[in-house]
C-alpha cells in the first residue's frame, strides 16, 4: 500500500515534466463552437476553415454546435460561420500548440453589430469558469449519485447544482451529458444562493444520429474489508443497472433522450452500545432500492429556438433506517418516497436585440415513513437506545415554478439581464411523532436506577395542510469600460409568504479585471435564504391546538400511573416569533488566476460570508432560578418554543485550486484546498440552547466546520488503452458537543454543558480516503460518422491552459473507440488502503464511551462493471 501511495504521488509532481514533453510533440487541435446569443447551440451553422496555405474546407456542425479539427499545424487559420437567418463571422484565429477552443456567439441578422468570439486559450472572461472535456467526465462514476458526489468534492462546500438550467433532481446519464461547467462568480442577481462553486450540468441533443449505452455495476461483501466496529464482515451487496439513448425523431430538428436506471442494494450498519445485560457489537443489513426514469424531447422551433420537455420520475424505499451505534434494532423505521415533474424550457431570440429563456417546473412527490415497532422509546444517551422510533407520517406535496429572464443590449458596452421567478407549494401532512412516548436518562446509572430525565409524548391530531408562496424579480446591468475591465451592477427583491418582511433587497456587485494573463475577480452581495416549508409546518402541528407535547419532568420509570410521578408540565407547544424575518447573508470575495506552461492553471480566492437573521429557537417559558427553586415564567404552560430570526453565522474560507490537461498525453489532474473556519449560533433551527436566558454562550464552530478540506483527481492513460483514475479526499476533525448528562437548569433538555465548556468545543478524528477506478476499452464495427470531415495534416506540440476541451473525434481515436460499439469493463475501488476513519464520538461525560467513537466509514470496498455503447 506505501508503494503505491508513492506511486501516486510521484505521478502528481511528474506534472510539469509531462507538461513540458507533451508541448515538444503534441500537434494542435481546434474546437469551434457556434452558439447564439443566449448560448444556445446552433446546430443549423457550417463553419469554414482556410488553412495558411489558403486551402479551405467547410464542415457542417454536429448536435452539440461543433466542429472538431486535429492534427493541424501552428499558425494563423481564417474561420468562418454561417447560420441561416443570422449574421455570419469571418476573422482570423492564431492556433498554439495543443487543444484551441473557438467559441463564435451569432446574433440574428440586423440584432447587433458585435459578433462575440472567445479563445479559451486566453479567454480573459472564463476567468472563473473551469470546464470538464468529455474524456475528464468519461472517467467519473458511472453511477448518477457518486457522480454527483464527485462533482460537490471537486467544487467544494456551498456548491450549488444545476441541470439545464434547473435545481434539484437527479443528474442525467453521463452518456447525455456535453458539459460540466464550475462557475464561481455567486454574484449575479439572477442567483438566489450564496456560497462557493456553482456546478452547470448541460445536456446533449441528439439531433444527429441515435446512441446509446447500458452499464452494469457489481460489488458484494466478498470484495469488502471488515468494517473495524464490526465483529465480522457484514453484509452488503450493490447492483447497479441503466439503460439510456437518444437520437433524431426528425434530424436536425428533433430529438428523443430516454434515460432508466436504479440500483437494488443494501449495506450493514454496525451497532456498539452498553445495555443492562451488557455490550452489544453488532451489524444491521439495511435494504435501498431505488429507481429513476425519464424522457426528454429536444425541438429546434426556428433556428434560434430551443424547446426542452423532460418528464421525470423517480422511488426509492429503504428499510431499517434509525438503527446503528446506539440505536438498536427495535428501532428501525422505514421510508418510501416517489417523485413526478414536468420540465419545460424554451430558449432564443425573440426579437431585435433582445433573447428570452422561460423555464417552468411542474413537481408532486409522496415521502412516508413508519416505526416496525409501536413500543414506547428508551433513550439511553450515548449508551443504548431501544423501542420504537416514533416514526409515522405520510406526507403529500405539489409545486409549481414560473422562471422567465430576458437579456438585451444596451449599445457595445451594456448587457442587461431581467427577470422574474414565481413559486408556490402546496402540502396536505398526516403526521404523528413520538406518538408512543419516550424515556430519556442521562446515563446508564440512571436507567439502572429508574430515574428519568424526562418522559415526553405528542398527542393530538395528525392532519396538516398548507400553502406556501414565493417570489422574486431582478435586474442587472453587465458593463464593460475597457477590454479588460467588466462591472455587474445588479439588484434582487424576495418576498415569501407567513413572513411579514417584505423589502428583501439584495443589491449585488462584481468585476473580473484581466491586466496580462493574470485573471482578478470579486465581488460583494446580499443572499436571502427561504423560510422552509418544513420548518413552517412543526409550528402549525405543535401549536397547542392541533398537536401538543406531554412532558413529565423526572418521571419514575416505568409506572407513569401507579407509583410517584415527577413533576407534569402543562401541555407544550411550538411558534414563531411576531417579528420573524427572513434570513439573509452578506458575502464578499476577490480572486487570482493565473495560467502556466500550456495546461496548468492555479486559482485562489478568499471568501467571507457573515449570515444575520438566521433561524433559531429557544424555550421563552423556561424556568427561572429563584429563591424557591426553579420557577415557570408562566406556570399555566409547558415547554414553548418560540422560533426566531435572532441567529448570527460567520464563514472564512480560502481556496486554492490547481488543474492541469494534457489531452495528447490522456493525462488530467485537479487539486482543491479549502482552509475554512465555519461558526454559528446553532446547527438546526429547532435544536434548543443549553441555556434559553443565555444566547450569546451557543456561539461556536458549526457541526460542519472542517478547517482543512482537500480534494485531488489524477486521470492518465496506460499501454493497451487501460486507463487508471485516482481520486483522494481528505478533511480535518469535525467538531462536537460536550454535555454532562443531567438536566441542570430545569428546562426538560438534556444538552446542559460542563461550566466553560463552549458549544461544538472537542474534535473527532481526521478522514482521509483513497479510491481508484482502472477501465479498459474495446472498440467494434464499423467507423462512426464525425462531422469534423477529413483531417489536416500538420506539426506541433503542447496544450492550451483551460483544461477542457480536445474531446471529439481526436479523443475517440486516441482511445481505439472511433467505432460505432464500444464496450468497457472497470473495476472501482473505494478506500482503497483501508483507512479507519472514525465517526460518532461521544460527548456524554456519564457516557464509558465519552470522548471516544462509535462508529466509523466504509472499509474497503471493490465494484465490477461493464457498459456497452452504440
């Protein structure tokens, strides 16, 4: 294992001398991409290309908007586009050695006078945009849900995903996929979140001929290590299968993408807890099955018209949830949840200077869950926890989003952008928690002793429904002084129903400055954050009315009738705060990249986000210490907790990102470093402070707060078309929270801390996995068609500084795939040098397993599979 851990590492410092052979042999290569102005694919275009010589070739472009020349020689090439009903473009383009990307923006005839062409080569703009090439996302995870595991990896924390356009849902096959795009400029009014990397993932029309892939992943407990909580191997099998194609219903004009795949799986939860009749150490095998499907229609209106329509559905069951560390068996619960939408969007040109995109989802899903067992729970803290898990809910939801942007021109200098978003939800909640009742003790000794902290039971009725609405507009003025200065000016208003608040404005501003090849951008903005629904609903059920909560204070276990009862509290409830507003962040950042050689570049930037008017609750009826004892502000109620919008957040990060491509060598690596510090005044909107006359004291580092977080890829290619990919994650100890395990103040909770200690104030353990993924190709049939036509011979070297593009037929030849079949077997290995990372530690000082853990990651695990595409 040390071996090959320096193996590893010496292939990631051997970049800069792989940098340098490939730019002394490498011949250049040349993508043109013709879009319109809304960057919508114009698959109707031809593009010319007149080599130095004079000679010149016309290739029409291929469902993506391109073309794919290679093999070509240094120099200066006159490209031209042609689209009907749009201006054509015609200018020279300097070729360097290696992988050229050309990207042409055609206005329709008469709209504008500037025709857009971008270099990705020098593109000052993309400044912090970085690009996948299709042979970087071939190498990624077959499997929708690692993928976009991956993806969150590789952008980091806050990272926000989008699929054409849209949020949420499940990513498309990686088949279908023409691009990953990282962005990072945040500050653009259009976006509702703030945060760190966003993440575009944009499909391809298969306007030009019919393809298709099916896959199959295999693992089972007989590829694993032993999990070292567990007394023995557990049991765990995963099987992967999909099955995806698209292809013209009309060539050119319409397209058809049909997608299937699910998983049918299940893994092993280990138990460690200390009961009466002594230690328990065991494995749980939960079951996850899950299923998606979907049909997507691409049709081209007019030539400067996309429509999109994607119907989606998806289930997933799973079984034993709640059981693992303490928890055991008894208390597992299962949930089932099924999703249906409707994605409709059309982008264009609608006019003479000005471009429209109209996006609108339509979603209905179903989640419930039920408790296997209706006994009532025994809570144990940080020992044992037994009985049912108070799960019962069936819970229905409907909703409907409206987005419409527009986009025009201002004369050369001025690019505006408007828009609008209109939401609304509706939910119909048959909800019943803790419906059985639960006995809390602090500890072990307790328990022995029959004396619990708190005996705690909802009854009432179960039928919620409500409404929710939400809306925004925005405007943003995109202005370009200089050539290598552009200014976002931009304004975003929110409102949201049950909140009173409703001048939400949220000015937003942002630069890119490019002096030389050094690319600098920052920006400020204010981010408003949506009251969830969820949330919204716990105080419509517990409200004293509809549900309430009975909690006995210091009960004697297990007679609650017949023998001394403690102290019965009046009925509880929960409520929002009269002046509740909506949470909102201010964030700021600046931002250096800069290229090297001809394929590495390294960016940095610092991030500060501090967050106001966050979520968080306190019981405002919790006793007070007198002269007699503990003393109810209001003695004819409970426990009432009161959700407000009093809670403050700060986040500090600094990051740094290197990635390096050399398609002519099959080599791509990425490297993301994040030094963060990450604190809040609660994790939870509704988890409750140690002390409700003490707000100030919760201020700590939040759950999530990992200081050091580094991701790195390296993907290169090996004799005989074997290709290995290597990827590595690794972060510092995550936070926890120290309590003593009584109930010192009275209040029914029982997360009262030592004096002095802070919230979240010890760290677990650091985490650290390896995996890596070998893949072998075979290539069968015939040729496939390309649309870049015949090849240009030529001389050369070396590779442009993006790390994208080259993909496209040069890819497909260098790999002996450029056959209409293709079938390729891999095999996967997840921590692959078997490191413990441990999990669940223990802050309970009556607990034995204080300050220790519980629990930890999967062990090694080694997944077959295969794919066969046509």
């Amino acid at each position: 294992m040390l071996r090959l851990f320096v193996l590893v590492l010496a292939l990631a410092t051997a970049t800069p001398a792989l940098a340098r052979d490939a730019a002394q042999s490498a011949p250049a290569t040349l993508k043109v991409v013709v879009v319109d102005q809304t960057g919508a694919a114009l698959i109707t275009a031809s593009v010319t290309v007149t080599d130095p010589a004079g000679t010149s070739r016309m290739y029409p472009v291929d469902d993506r908007g391109e073309v794919t020349l290679s093999d070509l020689a240094v120099g200066t090439y006159t490209v031209r586009a042609d689209a009907e009903a749009f201006e054509s473009f015609e200018g020279p383009v300097t070729l360097k050695r290696g992988a050229n990307t050309v990207t042409i923006s055609l206005p329709l005839a008469g709209l504008s006078e500037e025709v857009v062409v971008v270099m990705d080569t020098e593109s000052p703009s993309g400044g912090f945009v970085s690009t996948l090439s299709e042979q970087e996302i071939a190498e990624l995870p077959d499997d929708p849900e690692e993928l976009e595991q991956v993806l969150m990896q590789m952008a980091g924390p806050g990272a926000t995903m989008r699929v054409n356009g849209f949020r949420g849902g499940r990513l498309p096959p990686k088949s279908q996929i023409q691009q990953v795009r990282f962005r990072m400029n945040s500050y653009a009014a259009e976006n509702h979140e703030a945060g760190g990397f966003g993440i575009d993932i944009i499909t391809r029309p298969g306007m030009d001929g019919w393809r298709g892939m099916t896959n199959f992943g295999f693992r089972d407990e007989a590829l694993n290590a032993r999990n070292a909580f567990a007394p023995s191997l557990g049991p765990e099998q995963y099987r992967r299968f999909g099955i995806n194609m698209d292809g013209p219903l009309k060539k050119g004009k319409t397209s058809l993408a049909l997608n299937f795949d699910g998983n049918a799986n299940y893994d092993s939860q280990t138990i460690v807890a200390t009961t009466p009749d002594g230690d328990v150490n065991d494995t749980v095998r939960r079951p996850n099955d899950r299923f998606f499907g979907s049909v997507r229609l691409d049709h081209q209106l007019t030539p400067s018209q996309l429509m999109r329509i994607e119907v989606r559905g998806q289930r997933n069951e799973q079984r034993n949830l709640g059981v693992g560390d303490f928890d055991l068996l008894s208390r597992a619960y299962e949930r089932t949840a099924s999703q249906q939408s409707l994605r409709f969007s059309l982008n264009g040109v609608v006019a003479s200077r000005i471009a429209n995109e109209l996006k609108v989802r339509i979603e209905q899903g179903r989640t419930e869950q039920f408790s296997l067992s209706t006994e009532p729970a025994i809570v144990v803290i940080d020992a044992f926890a037994t009985g049912g898990a108070g799960q019962q809910s069936d819970r229905r939801s409907r909703l409907v989003e409206i987005e419409d942007n527009v986009d025009f021109e201002l004369g050369k200098k001025h690019r505006l952008r408007t828009g609008v978003l209109l939401e609304g939800a509706w939910y119909d909640s048959d909800e019943l928690r803790n419906g059985n009742g639960t006995w809390t003790f602090g500890s072990l000794e307790q328990y022995l002793l029959g004396q619990a902290a708190t005996y705690t039971r909802r009854v009432g009725g179960t039928q919620v429904s409500y409404s929710q609405y939400q809306g925004a507009w925005y405007i943003q003025d995109d202005y370009t002084p200089f050539k290598s200065l552009a200014l976002s000016v931009g304004l975003r208003h929110e409102v949201q129903s049950h909140l009173d608040d409703v001048w939400n404005l949220a000015p937003r501003f942002g630069f890119t400055w490019t002096p030389g090849r050094f690319t600098v951008r920052g920006g400020y903005g204010i981010f408003y954050d949506w009251f969830d629904s969820g949330t919204y609903e716990q105080t419509l059920r517990v409200n004293g009315l509809t549900q309430q909560e009975i909690v006995i204070r210091n009960p004697v276990y297990p007679d609650l009738t017949g023998g001394i009862t403690g102290e019965v509290l009046p009925p509880s409830r929960y409520q929002t705060s009269p002046g509740l507003e909506m949470p909102y962040v201010h964030q700021a950042s600046v931002g250096v990249e800069r290229t090297f050689f001809d394929g590495l570049r390294v960016m940095t930037m610092y991030t500060m986000t501090r967050g106001r008017n966050q979520l968080r609750a306190r019981n405002v009826n919790a006793p007070v210490l007198t002269d007699a004892g503990f003393v109810r502000p209001d003695p004819s109620l409970g426990n009432v907790v009161e959700l407000e919008s009093t809670g403050r957040s700060e986040v500090d990060r600094l990051m740094v990102n290197v990635n390096y491509g050399n398609p002519a060598r099959r080599l791509f690596m990425g490297v993301n470093y994040q030094l963060s510090r990450s604190m809040n005044h609660t994790d939870n909107p509704f988890s409750l402070p140690a002390n409700n006359y003490d707000l100030d004291a919760e201020w700590g580092p939040s759950s999530q707060d990992a200081r050091h977080r580094l991701f790195a890829m390296i993907n290169f290619g090996l004799p005989k078309q074997f290709r290995m990919g290597v990827f590595t994650q690794a972060q510092s100890a995550l936070p926890y929270n120290i309590i003593t395990g009584f109930d010192d103040n009275g209040d029914t909770v029982v997360n009262d801390r030592p004096a002095g200690v802070g919230r979240n104030s010890a760290r677990g353990a650091a985490s650290w996995n390896l995996n890596m993924r070998l893949s072998r190709s075979f290539g069968f049939g015939p040729e496939r068609e390309t649309t870049a036509g015949p090849r240009m011979r030529g001389g050369g070297g070396g590779r442009g500084p993006r790390g994208g593009g080259g993909g496209g037929p040069m890819m497909m030849a260098m790999d002996g795939t450029n056959t209409r079949y293709r079938v390729e077997f891999y095999v996967q290995a997840f921590n692959v040098l078997n490191r413990t990372n441990l999990l669940g530690f223990s802050g309970n000082q009556l607990s034995r397993y204080f300050g220790t853990a519980t629990s930890a990651g999967p062990a090694r695990r080694i997944e077959l599979g295969m794919s066969f595409g046509f």
